[in-house]
C-alpha cells in the first residue's frame, strides 16, 4: 500500500483553495499522514477525523466534502464577530475574532475523534518566548487549543496563553511543515504540498518570486489621509513576500533532499553499495507533489491591495474553493510533480 502525507500550508482565508484541491484528490488518493500549519492546521485537523478503518479513502473525501460545506459557515462566523466589535478598537475586534474561531473549531473539531481516527495528524504552533516551532499530536489532551494556537496570527486573531507559555501561528516559523511529513513513521511514499498562493514556474524550475514589482502609488506613499488602510497595505505585502519567500526555500530544499536520496539509490544498486551501507541513515526518495492556486484570493485585486488573508467574503470563498478543484484536477497545472525532475528545479 502506498503511505501519503498531506502537508497543508497557512495561508488565512486562501485556505478555501486546499479545500477544493482536498475534495478533489481524496476522491482517488488517501492520505494516512497529515501535517498543518494555521489555517492548513484546522483543515487538516477536520480532515484527520476520517477513520482510517474500512473504507478509508471514501471516509476521506466524505470529510473533504463536509469541509466545504462548514468553510461557508466559518466565513459567516468570522464576518459577524468583527462587525460586532467597536471598529475604532482592533485589539477588541481581534478578541471577538479570536473568540468566534475558538468557539468554531470546538464545534468542527473532536478531541475524541481525532485521537482515534488512527490518522497521524500534527498541527505547528510556535511558542513567542522560546521562539520555537513545536507540533501537537492528535492524541494531546489539549489539541483544540493547539490548533487554535497553530492559526493565532495577531492582528488577526489573538495569541493563546498557557500556565507558562504564550503561543502564536505555527507560519512564524514555519508556512509548510514539509520537514515533519519527510520524518513520519512510517516514512511516506509520496507527499502532497497544499499552498494558499501562487509560485511561479520558469522554464520548469521554481522561479525566485511570484510576486510582481509595483510602482509606488498615492496609497502606498501615505498620502490617502488614511493611515490605517496604509498600514494595512504594507502588512499585507510584507506577509506575501515572507510568505513567497519560505514557500519556494521549503520545496527548494525538498527537492534537493530527494535529489539526494535518489542519487544514493543508484549508488547502492551499484559498485560503490558499500558506500551508502555505511550510511546510518541515509534519505529515503519521496515522490513529491505541490499544488498551488494559479489566480489570487481576489482576483481583481493586485497583490497587497485587498487580497488579503483576512477576507473571509463568502463569494470569494466559494470561487476559492473552485479553483482549487480545478488545479487538482489536472496535473498540468501543478506546480511541481516527479516528472519535473529530470528537467530542473
């Protein structure tokens, strides 16, 4: 039987794209590991509930449907708890967003049936003192506030305190956890990479940015008299450039990991086996694949101008969520697969 792993990036509301692309792949694909990050984190963790028992894959993809079906309520959740806060108060208005997520994963989520799912599933959170990525298993009694933990990205929505830790959103450190899906026990046969935003490829190598340069404007001089949506701008193109940046680092160095393992492979088949026997533990192939949406969140705004992680607008949601379906289906638009290999990175 072939082991999969699904890693789920963070990526806010562009999380409707991972849903789709999940309805899409379970359909013929089951995932027995699960890793994710912030919003990647409660996908994963809902998704994880599927029994791994019986009809595995059919449960699966049953999951992925109902996911669907509960992102419209997420975004009416989301929507109503800002728009109930005093909107000259953003730190009272990311209490009532953090209150509303909290309460909404404890009502899609089930400590008990996440733990005995018989999923290896992990959500990253980061502890803000230790300055630490650290990951929640499925089994931890208090998995629910780790994966709030795992989405806490202030302004947004507010960090989660222990009795001795403060903890925030596992993508300070760490957007993709492809790491932890190449070390899980057993070691997985192929890993399918979920991002929320666009990598360019360039003559089928992974381009340095998927970013366009921008003239500077009125609004991104200050000059609008309105400081806040000034403010707002630069945070948002300040998270897609961090975003792009350990996006492309991370499947660089997958690639390269498995550039490795395959070269010691051919050693081992040949004269010089000796050589990787003497190896402790030498890297194991992958077959790796990354999907990623090739249109923005909102597709009529440019990059930092209103495609934000925080638009949880139930029109670009659903269209999301199509556009992912659409990418998983067909290969063509992947942006890398191991038919890519021979040709670069």
């Amino acid at each position: 039987m072939t082991t999969r792993a699904l890693v789920l990036a963070g990526g806010g509301a562009r999380g409707a794209f991972q849903v789709g692309m999940m309805r899409e792949l379970t359909k013929t694909r089951d995932f027995q590991i699960i890793r994710g990050v912030s919003v990647g984190a409660i996908n994963g963790g809902f998704l994880a509930q599927a029994p791994a028992r019986g009809n595995s894959r059919g449960a699966l993809n049953e999951q992925a449907i109902k996911l669907e079906q509960i992102w419209g309520q997420l975004g009416g959740a989301l929507t109503a708890a800002a728009g109930q806060a005093p909107q000259d108060d953003p730190f009272a208005r990311m209490v009532a967003m953090g209150e509303a997520l909290k309460q909404f994963i404890g009502t899609i989520i089930s400590r008990d049936r996440l733990a005995a799912s018989g999923r290896d599933f992990t959500a990253g959170y980061v502890s803000l003192p230790g300055a630490e990525y650290r990951e929640a298993k499925s089994s931890e009694t208090d998995i629910l506030e780790l994966i709030r933990a795992s989405a806490a990205l202030p302004p947004l929505f507010p960090w989660v305190m222990t009795t001795d830790d403060l903890l925030v959103d596992g993508g300070y450190r760490n957007v993709t956890p492809l790491a932890s899906a190449f070390k899980a026990k057993p070691r997985p046969d192929e890993i399918y990479v979920l991002l929320t935003r666009r990598i360019d490829l360039r003559d089928d190598r992974l381009s340095h940015t998927a970013i366009e340069a921008q003239p500077l404007d009125p609004d991104w001089a200050g000059r609008t008299g309105d400081p806040q949506k000034f403010y707002a701008q630069v945070s948002d193109r300040l998270v897609d450039i961090l975003m792009d940046e350990v996006y492309i680092e991370d499947i660089k160095r997958a690639i390269e990991v498995n550039s490795l393992a395959r070269a010691l492979e051919r050693l081992e088949r040949g004269a010089a086996g000796q050589i990787t026997a003497a190896l402790r533990r030498p890297p194991k192939y992958v077959k790796l694949y990354v999907l990623a949406p090739k249109q923005r969140f909102n597709p009529a705004a440019r990059m930092g101008y209103g495609d934000t992680t925080a638009e949880f607008d139930p029109e670009l949601i659903s269209g999301a969520i199509e556009h992912g379906a659409a990418v998983a289906a067909d290969e063509s638009k992947w942006v890398w697969h191991p038919g890519r290999e021979a040709r670069g990175r």
